[in-house]
C-alpha cells in the first residue's frame, strides 16, 4: 500500500505517514491502532520490529508455524538455523568492514 493511501485512510498527512515509517515523529496509540486496522495486522505486527523485547512474540510465531511440521521438516530445522546463523554473522561482518570503509 502506498503512503498516500494509507495517509488517506488513516486520516493523517503522506508527510506524517513518512515521518513516523522513518522514526521522525511521535504518534498516538489511537493513531497506531488507526493505522494498524488500515493495513489489516495487529499492533504486534505493526511495531514488533521497534520493540526491545519482541522475542516472546517471535517465539510464539515460530511455534505456530512449527505446530504445523511434519516430522521430517522438525528434523531439518536445527541445520537450516545453523545455516541462518552464519549467513547473519557473515552479514554483521561485513556491515562492520563496510562501517569501517566508510569512516575513510
């Protein structure tokens, strides 16, 4: 959905739609709610990624989505994390070379 839309179903500004997707601005819980029923998601879903402690909402996430494995897919699992582990960690890495570069 673009800003404009969502601006427009929300009620606010494209500007303040903006401002508040790039954390320039405060925004009031009616506001979030507003918005959240616009783009048809719950507020987890909506400011999870902005939260401290989003981990118990993940956990319940993966749950669900693990409630619904065969065993064969379970088995394979601890392997696809290792897997995710290291491609992170090889990312981070070269975030900070890439941080370092730049500071040249």
């Amino acid at each position: 959905m673009s800003q404009a839309r969502l601006a427009e179903a929300a009620e606010v500004s494209i500007q303040h739609i903006s401002n508040i997707e790039n954390a320039k601005t405060k925004v009031s819980l009616e506001k979030l709610v507003d918005i959240a029923n616009v783009l048809d998601c719950s507020m987890d879903e909506l400011i999870c990624d902005s939260l401290v402690k989003a981990k118990v909402i993940y956990v319940n996430e993966a749950k669900g989505i693990y409630d619904k494995l065969s065993d064969a897919q379970i088995r394979a699992i601890p392997e696809l994390l290792r897997g995710c582990t290291y491609f992170c960690k090889l990312m981070e890495q070269e975030k900070q070379r890439n941080d370092i570069q730049s500071r040249f």
